[in-house]
C-alpha cells in the first residue's frame, strides 16, 4: 500500500502526507508556510526570539519538529512545540 503522498501546490510549496492523510512535511520552497500548518507555541517561539523571520520549511516527526527560518536557521521542537535546540 502507499505509506505517503506528495503534494505540489499550485504557488510551488510541497506538503507531504501519510496514508493517513496527516501532514508529515510542509516546504514552502522560501515561501513562509500558512500558520495553519505550524503550533501556535512554534509561532510563538519563532515571532519572539527571531523576529524579521518566518518560517520556511516545517517537517513533524513522531517525538518533535523541525523548522527552517527565512534566515537559514533550524530549530528542534519537541512534540508539544517546546524549543529543544538550534540544529546545526
């Protein structure tokens, strides 16, 4: 069976799915990504400690998040949208 689906949105950002049609990646190809997409505490987070930026390129993992800054940074989430780390 298909454990994925990939998604090319007419702007160009791509949204990955699992078969059971959750959000897996969202890539917004250096376009900011919809808030609908990101936790309100990553929104948070990001608004407040790096302003001037949005985010690009969010990914969900079963224990975190990643998100990727306009900037070039990535950030490490926990699974609840708690800041972790800056991923090198």
């Amino acid at each position: 069976g298909v454990d994925e689906y990939k998604v090319r949105l007419t702007n160009g950002m791509k949204v990955d799915f699992d078969s059971k049609g959750n959000w897996k990646e969202v890539d917004g190809e250096h376009q900011k990504v919809p808030y609908g997409f990101i936790p309100a505490t990553i929104r948070n987070y990001v608004a407040k400690s790096f302003p001037n930026t949005h985010i690009i390129k969010i990914e969900r993992k079963s224990w975190s998040y990643k998100a990727e800054l306009s900037n070039g940074i990535d950030l490490e989430f926990d699974r609840n949208g708690n800041f972790k780390r800056i991923d090198d």
